[in-house]
C-alpha cells in the first residue's frame, strides 16, 4: 500500500517508485515529527514528494527558519507572524494551518482565535507587538 492514496487535489498522487529512498526517509521523518508536535500532517506535505526535489529545498529553507540554534524568534513568536499574516492576505489555508500548530504550542486556542480575527486586540509581550 501506498503511502500516497489520498486524493488532495487535481494534482497526481505522488509516486512512491519516483522518490528517492533518501529522500523519502527525509520526508517520513518529517511526518513524524508533525505529528509529534501537532498531532496532525498538514495536507501540503502529503502533495510536496510530487517534486522530491523542490520539497527537499523547502524543507531545507524550512529547516534554517526553524534551527532554534541559529534563529533569534522562538517558534511561537514564528507561528504568530505566520498567523497574523495569514489572516491580513485572508489565506483560509494558511489559516488553518498556522493556528492549528499555534493552539498546540501555546495551548490557548482563545489567544490564537483573537490573533487570527484582530491582533491588535490580542495579549501581546512588547517583543512580540
């Protein structure tokens, strides 16, 4: 069985036969990891491994905004400008998205709703306004 069955858009299916092993193990492992930190895999990266090799580079560029060595913003504060500028482009995907993986950081879905409905009104420490 196929790890690609789901349909999740007009696009194909990924092909498992057309991924390079190494980078399926990439891949899987980023899976997991969302599924650690957020109990969920968001649907964009079911559809990525259809280009292995783009999906590697966002993952990369992913990686390096993230890398809590080198990045000065904690992943909260990351999630909340993602959030914030989700909901000013009006993206109900992106919406969707950051607020999820923000409710299970920060475990204040009342905090998230008001960030993503009006950030001006929504408790913030002077760093993250």
């Amino acid at each position: 069985m196929s790890k690609y069955e789901e349909q999740l858009s007009y696009l194909q299916k990924p092909n498992e036969q057309e991924i390079p092993q190494d980078l399926q193990k990439l891949f899987d492992g980023h899976v997991e990891k969302q599924l650690e930190q957020n109990g969920f895999v968001n649907n964009l990266f079911k559809v990525l491994p259809l280009n292995a090799v783009q999906y590697k580079g966002f993952l990369d560029f992913k990686y390096s905004l993230f890398n809590e060595e080198t990045c000065y913003l904690p992943i909260i504060d990351k999630e909340m400008i993602g959030l914030v500028v989700s909901s000013t482009n009006n993206c109900n995907y992106c919406l969707t998205s950051h607020s999820d993986v923000l409710r299970g950081l920060t475990k204040d879905p009342g905090w998230v709703d008001q960030l993503t409905y009006n950030y001006r009104s929504a408790k913030l420490t002077d760093k993250q306004r």
